[in-house]
C-alpha cells in the first residue's frame, strides 16, 4: 500500500485556504494514503475554533481524495474539545481518533480522547497518534495491543526536535515489527511557536530503517510503499475500528 507524508503551507485559522494546500499535496502524492500534520486544517493554535467534519471549507479536499483514490488523515480540533485526526475520502470526512496524551498549553484548551484506535485502509490496520502520544511507550502498547500493521503519527515539532522525532519512530517500529509514518510541519504552523517548524517527516520501515524522508521545505511530500513481512502477511485481524 502506498503512504504518504505530507507538510503543506499553513495559514493560521484559515481552513478554506489549508484544505486547498491539502488537496494540492494530495495530488501530488499520488498515494493510497497520505499523512499531515497536527491541527494541519487550522494550524497548531489553541484558540481555533472546533471544526465539524460537514464543513464544506473541506470540499476541495474530499474530491481531491475522490479522484485520486486517497484516503487524507488530516489534524484540526472538534467537538468536545479534542485534538483529532480526521479521515477524509471522497465520500466525506469523519473523526477517527482524538488525542490522548496532551502537552505543553494543550491542557488549558483541550481535553484528551478516551483510547486509542486503529483505522483500517484496504486490510491495513494503521494504529493513530498524534505528536505527544508517540513519545509515551504506554500508547503505543495499547494501540499495538489491537492489532497493527503501522504506526501513523501528525506530529508539530521545532528544528531541533527532529533527533527525539526520529528515535521515537524508530523506537515504535523496532519494538513492534511495524511501519510508521510521521507528517511534521515545516515553515509555519500558523501563527504559534512552531516557526520554523521541524519538517524531516519520514517513514521508517519496520527494521527501524528509513524508507522515505522529506526535508525542511513547506510543500514537501515524500512516500513508499508498505510491504509487509511474511509473518505478518498471514495475520488475520478484525476490519472495524
């Protein structure tokens, strides 16, 4: 299965303009799957307003996901005051995980999700994070806990967090056997701390190995293919999420 990530230019607040540098990425990936950052629709800002997944602001992005064929795991904050990543196809856009373990100012805006969740893509089980979630062990056990092929992550980080960036991808995917996929802001995040932001979003093959890596650029998307292991080709897991 083809992955993407992805690190589009980002307008503080403006979802009309960030869905548009969404679907362009989207384009250009040419990928099953493509991965974007943390609150990537809004910015990484604590007062953006909670964004419904109805929104027709995200319609450029929904058909860019219609006639490619992808599947956009994109970051904006919803109802109940929660980090989310959204799944956006060409038939809509729905909340599919909220984040769990919140850092830094998040505390003061945000609530935290209730558990972690895998989303299935074509018999992929692709366990969810975002940013903080990556560096606590106990979330990855409990979404490898049930059943993964990968680990995909939105993350904001600033330059120089990329080292920590990378050693907690590397640490998911040798300890579990999986696929990670991190999308990291470059340029601005918006308006927030994050500018310069870190870009270097990567995708680590399960031997801790890079497969694919972006640089620091805005508009950057890199992507690979997952192949799975003999081993793991032969398990057979639940398709809900």
């Amino acid at each position: 299965m083809s992955v993407a990530v992805a690190q589009p230019v980002c307008v503080a607040f403006d979802v009309t303009a960030n869905a548009r540098a969404h679907a362009d990425l989207v384009y250009a990936a040419g990928a099953r799957v493509v991965v974007f950052p943390e609150l990537s629709l809004t910015g990484y800002e604590m007062t953006a307003p909670e964004l419904d997944p109805a929104d027709d602001r995200l319609r450029p992005l929904v058909v860019a996901c219609a006639e490619t064929g992808s599947v956009a795991l994109v970051g904006a904050p919803v109802a109940g005051r929660c980090i989310a990543k959204l799944a956006v196809t060409g038939s809509g856009t729905r909340v599919v995980y909220r984040k769990l373990y919140l850092g830094g100012a998040e505390p003061a805006r945000f609530v935290a999700g209730d558990a972690p969740a895998v989303l299935a893509v074509d018999g992929w089980r692709l366990g969810l994070a975002i940013c903080k979630d990556a560096g606590v062990p106990e979330h990855a056990a409990a979404t490898m806990a049930l059943g993964c092929d990968a680990y995909v992550v939105g993350s904001a980080k600033q330059p120089d967090e990329v080292a920590l960036q990378d050693e907690r991808a590397r640490r998911v995917a040798t300890g579990y056997g999986v696929w990670v996929a991190v999308a990291s802001y470059a340029g601005s995040t918006g308006s927030g701390e994050y500018a310069p932001a870190a870009g270097c979003s990567g995708i680590w093959r399960p031997d801790g190995t890079l497969a694919a890596r972006a640089g620091a650029g805005v508009g950057e998307v890199v992507r690979t293919a997952f192949e799975r292991a003999p081993e793991r080709a032969s398990r057979n897991f639940s398709e809900s999420n």
